[in-house]
C-alpha cells in the first residue's frame, strides 16, 4: 500500500468529526494538512544498516514507517501554535489527532531499496536518514491552504506550527525491508549499507 494524503485527510476529519468538531471547513482544512504531509514524504530516500549473507546485490521491500513513539509531535504542535496565541479548549485533542493520524498514514508507506552487498536478510533504516523537513511540510500545507482558500491572517503561523510537530516525527523515523536477490557462487556473511525510496 502506498501513501495517499487523502487517507491520512479521512482519517483526521474522522478523529475530529468524533469529537464533535464539526466546522464549515473541517474537510478541506484536513485535506490540506493530509496533502502537504504526504507530499513532503512521498518519494523521499532512506539508508540501511544490512545483515545477511552476500556477498552480492539484493532487492529491498518493506512496509511501513515507524514514527516517535509517544506525544513528542503531538506536544511539539501544540506548543508552536501556541507561541502565536492560537489556544483553545481543544486544540490538545486537534494536535493529537494530527499526530496520530500521521503515524497511521505512515504506516502504510511502502519501501523498495537496493542493497549492493547483501542479497539475502535485512535491511534496517538509519534514523534520521529520511530527510523530511518542517521547512518542507510548512510549505506543502501553505500551497495546498493556498487551493483550498485557507488563507487567514494567522494561517501562515498555523502552517509552521504544522511543520514543526509533524517533522519532529521523522527525527528517528525507522522502518525494516526484507532483501531477496540471486545468490553468488559462495554465500558468504554480508553486512552492507543501501539506500531505498518512500511511496
């Protein structure tokens, strides 16, 4: 499976939806944050630390992206939007709702990646290697707030608050592929780096 900003959109605007929060402009505020999330993740590249038996080249696929455990993000979020003044009764569930709607999205993410040395065994990725930026997120939900008319006073702020929490996921981001390839005329033990890429 692979990711879609409109799952990770239904997912937050249901989360919401059960709370009570009901707005005008719920959906197309959750489609802009589902939107720019993925498409700042969509594509990115990864590296690995391989274990197995080489030594020859092997195919990498694996499922799923696991993010920072816990509330780091969802705390992160809540703090940035509060920086700016934006602070209401609800805005610890709306930021935990973003959080985990993201790590749920994420988990669907599909991995491929090429390993040089390593044709049968593991590939796990090396935290921090996913280059997912706040910088990139912000701007991703600024052009899709942009399309979506959400441009308020204030939504710039919100947009960067946004980037800040959901990066702050990507940090130690880490996630395994299962490498499979032909084996070489003698299997020896292999340990190796690869590099793959997040659909």
């Amino acid at each position: 499976m692979a990711l879609s900003g409109s799952s990770l959109s239904d997912t937050l605007f249901l989360l919401r939806q059960s709370k009570g929060n009901v707005g005008e402009n719920l959906k197309d505020l959750t489609d802009t944050i589902g939107k720019g999330t993925v498409n700042s993740v969509v594509g990115k590249p990864f590296l690995t630390i391989d274990t197995g038996s080489g030594v020859a080249p092997g195919t990498g696929t694996g499922a799923g992206l696991l993010l920072i455990p816990g509330n780091i993000s969802s705390i992160l979020l809540l703090a940035s939007i509060a920086s700016f003044g934006g602070m209401g009764e609800d805005l610890p569930g709306f930021c935990d709702d973003v959080e985990n709607s993201v790590i749920l999205e994420m988990s669907k993410a599909t991995l491929s990646s090429l390993h040089p040395a390593v044709y049968l065994g593991v590939g796990s990725i090396v935290p921090g290697s996913i280059p997912v930026t706040s910088v990139e997120i912000t701007s991703q939900i600024l052009i899709e707030g942009l399309s979506a008319n959400l441009l308020g006073l204030l939504f710039p702020s919100f947009a960067s608050a946004l980037g800040t929490g959901i990066a702050a996921g990507f940090l130690t981001a880490g996630g395994q592929v299962t490498i499979s390839g032909s084996p070489p005329p003698v299997p020896t033990p292999g340990a190796g780096a690869g590099t793959g890429v997040i659909s």
